[in-house]
C-alpha cells in the first residue's frame, strides 16, 4: 500500500482529498499547516511516505522548507505541487524542478482524476 502525505490549509479540500484517496486504496495522512507536515516528517513517517501532495502556498509561506526535509529524509518522495495562485506556481516552479525537489506540479481546482492519474504515475516509478 502507498503512502500519501496531503499537505492543504483548505480544511474541506484535505478532507475531501484524504477521502477520495483512501477509497481509492491509498494510505493517506492529511495536515493543514506547515508546522503539522514539519512534525509528522520529523516524526519518523518520512521514510515511509512514498507521494507527497502539497499546497504551494499555506497561510501566506510556501512549501519550499517542507520539501527539502522530505527529500533529506527520504531522497525517493515523490512531490507534487499544487496551487490556485499560477503566478507563483510560474515564479517558483522552474528552479524547485531544477533542485530536483518536485515532480509535477497540478493547478487548483482540479479533477480528480487527473490528480489521481498523476498520482498512480509518479508511484509507478
């Protein structure tokens, strides 16, 4: 089974996320703030936490801090970026795909099934 971090500040978008997922056989821990995602990851659940779905943007910081500590803690995360602002998505995305800390990034609101799609991709490899 995958394991699959949700990192969201939108409370009813993680939940709705972490259902969808779950159903859909996934292995799913959903957090809201920057200082949850930092602790589970320090907590020891890095290394097991295969895909990682984060907000760019969480109460005004973006995820970049978050990224680097899963990829120290466990190199093999797959990250995908996700955001409602393109703007800052446009700004920030060529060099965290250049560092090698994100693996596809995904615009708000979405479908479903195209993040799910991505998802079973990047799990793949």
């Amino acid at each position: 089974m995958l394991n699959l971090l949700i990192i969201e500040d939108d409370e009813n978008l993680l939940e709705l996320l972490c259902i969808l997922f779950a159903k859909k056989g996934y292995n799913v821990a959903g957090k809201r703030t920057y200082v949850e995602a930092k602790e589970y990851l320090h907590g020891g659940h890095a290394a097991s936490t295969n895909i990682v779905l984060a907000d760019f943007l969480l109460k005004g910081t973006t995820t970049e801090g978050l990224l680097e500590l899963a990829k120290e803690k466990a190199p093999g995360t797959r990250i995908i970026i996700m955001s409602a602002d393109t703007a800052a998505m446009r700004k920030n995305m060529g060099t965290l795909f250049s560092r090698k800390m994100i693996d596809a990034v995904i615009a708000k609101p979405c479908d479903f099934d195209v993040l799910l799609n991505l998802v079973q991709e990047l799990s793949s490899f």
